[in-house]
C-alpha cells in the first residue's frame, strides 16, 4: 500500500493541502497517509525547518505532498533557520533533479491571462526544468579584483550525465503528449548550453518518434508570449527554466492554478503548488485550493500509477471552473473550501 508524506508547512500551505487531501481521500484508493511538521511550523515545535523525523519520512514514502513553507517572522533569521531550508533540502535528500511544470489555461478562464485571450487558449505545455545543476549548485564566491573592485561569481556547469538524465525525463514527457520537445539553451554563446545541445541529440537517437527542436533562450522567452501554443515539451536547464516557467504561470493565468512535480530516478516526488505560503491570505479561507489538488493528480500519475484517478481530478477541477466556481485570486468569491467542495461534487 502507497505512503503518502503530507508536509502542509506554513501560512495558506495547511489550507490548501488539506484540501488535496479531502479529494485524495474521495477517490478511496486505500492509500495511507502520514503528516510531519516542515518549515517555520517544524522550526517553532523542533528547533529546525526540516527536523531528522521529517526527512525520514519524506524518503520512506513512495511520494511526498508538500504545501509551502516560509513565514514572515522568520525574515530576520540566519539563511540556514529559515523556513525556506526545509524545501531546498528535501530537493537535495531525495535527488529530486527534474521539475516538471505543467502550463495550461483551464476553460473559461482566458480573462485571468495576462495573453490575449487566443493567444491564451492555446497553451498547454510542460516545461522540464532541471533541478539540482547550473549556476545555483556550480562553485560561488565573493572576491576583490586586482584593480580592488568586489567581485562575485556563480559557475555555470552541467556534466553529460546531468544532461542525458534529465532529457530522458523531457522525451518520456513528450511521448505521453504531442511528441514535441523543444530544448531551450544559449548555445550561441555558452559551453554548457553546446554540451547540453550535443546531449540532447544524442539521446535523441532512443526517441525518434519525438520530434526535437532547439531554441536559443531569448527567443524562447519572446516566443512563450508572441505564440505559446507552438509549445508541446521544453526542456531546459535550472537557470532558465526557473525564469521561463514563472513567465509561462502568469501567461496560463492565476499562481493559485499551477501544480508542479519534482522527481527522480525512481519515479519518486516530490508535488507542491507553484505558490508560496501567501502570508497575506493566510487564516482567510481565500486561497484558491485547484495547484495544490493538481499537483495530487500529478503525484498520482506520477509516482503511484494511478492515471484514471489523474485524470478524473483533472476533469473535477475543469468541471468546477466551467461551472463558475471562482476563488478571489479568479475574481470570484468562493472560499477555499466552497472551492474544495465543488471538484468534491464533480467528482
Ligand atoms: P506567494 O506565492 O506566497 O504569494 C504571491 C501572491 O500570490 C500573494 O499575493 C498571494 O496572496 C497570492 N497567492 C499565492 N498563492 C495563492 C493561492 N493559492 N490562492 C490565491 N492567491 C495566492 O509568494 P511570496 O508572497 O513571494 O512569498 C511568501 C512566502 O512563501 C515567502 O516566505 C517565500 O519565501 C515563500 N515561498 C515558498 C515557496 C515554496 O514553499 N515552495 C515558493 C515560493 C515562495
Ligand atoms: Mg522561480
């Protein structure tokens, strides 16, 4: 029987994850579950954002459902103290190298585009970030030039083995959709993006029923405004996949809609909301619960080969929408777990 890590964390994280949860449940499909405390909320009962009892069970589980940590009380705190710790740490603990972040604009919701509306109904893609390489792990620091000015730098990296794994990820991701991956680089200009762009066709050649494209970053960038529906998969490394997948959110609509899966070797994950804690919500009933139920339909045909049951959250959560359900951040009312209750009734 699968085991489920329930990390609700701070601010709107319990809300919205306890919502998941009464869908998780509504599905009945003798799943068990068990809850740890993570983030600020771990920190105020242990002493620590990501407390030894939590880790163990984030790597006992066969999938972990994480809601978001971070809490403005800990703003003045030393780096290694804050809430925000616990997520990066558990990225690392488990190898979670692949982030898988699914852009789509639901029915009905083109008004909350920041695209025009037709620009907007066309998206729906995956955007495969790499997760654990790139300047954010390459060797930093802080110096003095020889002419005495402060210096800093973040080495770019990537090994081909990096590169391979996380292709392989983009072209299975590809094949389960449109057989489209478009890998996103500077190979103009950078090493690291010419050794990714040589890895990628190379493992191409295990995937010739997917159709591979390139594209330089830039372009990438214009091009997800100008015409996102061009887009099927694209794979990218940490640096620019963080940037283009933020930029892809905003153009499919509110933060509160996109789910987010990061994964490793084993098919092991680790799903959460896009969002943050939402401080300014928090406690409210406001937070719009549809990333966090999304990202349990993506653990769920992810890490535990429940697909039908995928799909029937995803279509509950359509059905709420096109039947008028909004929460705040939509321009509605609904509470959050009025929300809740409508993917419940779709169901
Ligand atoms: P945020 O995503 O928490 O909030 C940004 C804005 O979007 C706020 O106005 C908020 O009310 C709104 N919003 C977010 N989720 C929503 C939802 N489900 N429904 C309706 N409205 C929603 O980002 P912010 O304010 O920059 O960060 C707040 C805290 O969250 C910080 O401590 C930050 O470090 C942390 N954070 C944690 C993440 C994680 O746990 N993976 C990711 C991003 C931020
Ligand atoms: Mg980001």
């Amino acid at each position: 029987m699968a085991l489920i890590a329930i990390l609700p964390g701070d601010g709107i994280g319990p809300e919205v994850v306890a919502a998941a949860r009464q869908v998780l449940d509504a599905l009945d499909l003798g799943l068990t579950f068990e809850e740890a405390p993570v983030g600020g909320a771990a920190y105020r009962a242990h002493g620590h954002p990501l407390p030894p009892a939590t880790l163990d069970l984030a790597k006992r589980a066969d999938a972990v459902l994480f809601g978001a940590v971070g809490d403005p009380e800990f703003d003045n705190v030393a780096r290694e103290h804050r809430p925000e710790q616990a997520i990066l740490g558990l990225r690392k603990e488990l190898g979670l190298f692949a982030n898988l972040r699914p852009a789509k604009l639901f029915a009905g919701l083109e008004d909350a585009s920041a695209l025009r509306p037709e620009v907007a109904a066309a998206i729906d893609m995956v955007i495969v970030r790499e997760l654990t390489g790139d300047v954010y792990f390459g060797e930093k620091g802080r110096g003095t030039t020889a002419d005495g000015l402060r210096e800093g730098h973040d080495l770019m990296r990537y090994d081909e083995a990096e590169v391979a794994r996380i292709a392989r990820v983009a072209f299975e991701t590809a094949r389960t959709r449109n057989h489209r991956l478009c890998s996103v680089d500077k190979a103009n200009v950078l090493e690291t993006s010419q050794l990714w762009r040589d890895v990628v066709i190379e493992v191409s050649a295990d995937y010739p029923d997917v159709a591979l494209t390139h594209m330089y970053v830039d372009n990438a960038a214009m091009q997800l405004v100008r015409n996102p529906g061009q887009f099927d998969v694209i794979v990218t490394g940490n640096l620019f996949g963080d940037i283009l997948s933020d930029q892809a959110s905003m153009c499919a609509g509110s933060i509160g809609m996109l789910p987010s899966a990061a994964i490793n070797q084993d098919r092991k994950g680790l799903y959460e909301p896009i969002h943050g804690s939402a401080p300014d919500i928090a406690g409210q009933g406001k937070a719009n619960p549809l990333a966090t139920i999304l990202s349990a339909a993506m653990m769920l045909r992810h890490s535990l080969g429940e697909a039908d049951a995928a799909d029937r959250i995803e279509a509950a959560v359509t059905a709420a929408l096109v039947a008028g359900h909004r929460t705040p951040d939509l321009g509605g009312t609904a509470t959050t777990q009025d929300m809740t209750n409508a993917v419940l009734a779709a169901l």
